[in-house]
C-alpha cells in the first residue's frame, strides 16, 4: 500500500501507549500515511500517571528532525510535549531548516493527571515558538489558561481565551473543551 502522505511526529515518547509518540502513530497509520518521529523525551507512566520524564539531548533531536527528513520529506508535521527552553529553540531551528509548511502544534503542559510536562521557565519560550512558527495550535483548556491568561469556565471564556492567544500567534487554533 502507498501511503497518502509522510508525517513527522516531534513528540514524547508515552510507555503506556495511550498519548504522545505512540498515540500519533496509531492515529497517522489508521488514516493510512507513513509516520516518522522525533523523540523529545521518554516517560516513565502508565494510565494512572506520569511517575518521570527522561530527556533526549536537544541537539539529538534536532538531529532526528533533519536526518530523517533528508532521507522522507515530511508532507506534514505533528508537534507534541516540548518539555524544555532548549529543546524549543533546538525544534524551531529544525524547523527553519527544513521548510515544512503543514504543522499541528499541541502545546503538550500537562499529563492528565496534571504532572508537568513542560517546565515553567519555558512557558515563554513556547509562546515565542507559537508566535513565530505558521501552524494550527490544538490547546486543551488547562493549556489555554496558561497561554492567554484566562481562566476558562465556559465556552465564552474559551473563545476569549483563543482571540488572547491568536493576538500575535497563529491564525488557526482548535481549543479543546473536554475538560470544561
């Protein structure tokens, strides 16, 4: 079978399956494309939480971005958990470099639990990655609040809160309401 497109998928690598690296996979096969990934760290959990997270040197990543796209140029890019300052500005200068236009970004914070996956000092760093970086933002509401600044209580709140985050950032976004 010839695949309908090749996606690269920058992300988390999830032990238990259920999100991050594993997740997308399943998702980009089952829609019949060819999935390629960058992992940007590797968690210890499983589906009652997230116990730690381990991870990959930025320049590694950066190295898996480009490599991999030398050989199968990405159609598309789905971006996951960038967990450090670091690891942002390593991703973006991948990006720079291979010119991708397509790219999902889900800024990836939190676990379902609420365990940070992201740390605090690199919260403006990935606002300054969402404003310079031409993609479709898909935050949940907990990740909404802390990109716009807005607490979330109902779906007017929602749309307050992507009208803050789309002032300078992208001019698509997707704000996921299942935890309203």
């Amino acid at each position: 079978m010839i695949p309908k497109s090749t996606i690269l998928i920058i992300a988390g690598s999830d032990s238990s399956g259920g999100a991050g690296i594993q997740a997308d996979l399943k998702t980009v096969t089952s829609l019949g494309s060819y999935g390629m990934t960058a992992i940007t760290a590797v968690t210890v959990q499983n589906t009652t939480g997230v116990k730690s997270v381990v991870s990959i040197d930025p320049k590694k990543i950066y190295e898996q971005i480009v490599f991999t796209s030398e050989d199968i140029k990405p159609d598309a890019i789905k971006i996951g958990m960038l967990h450090s300052t670091e690891v942002i500005k390593k991703v973006l200068k991948a990006l720079e470099k291979i010119k991708v236009k397509k790219i999902i970004l889900d800024p990836v914070m939190f676990a379902k639990g609420g365990f940070p996956l992201l740390e605090n000092q690199a919260i403006s760093a990935l606002k300054e990655f969402i404003n310079k970086v031409d993609c479709i933002l898909t935050p949940n509401i907990p990740e909404a609040e802390t990109l716009s600044g807005i607490k979330i209580l109902n779906k007017n709140d929602m749309i307050k809160a992507a009208k803050a985050i789309k002032t300078n950032g992208p001019s698509r976004i997707l704000l996921k309401g299942g935890h309203l």
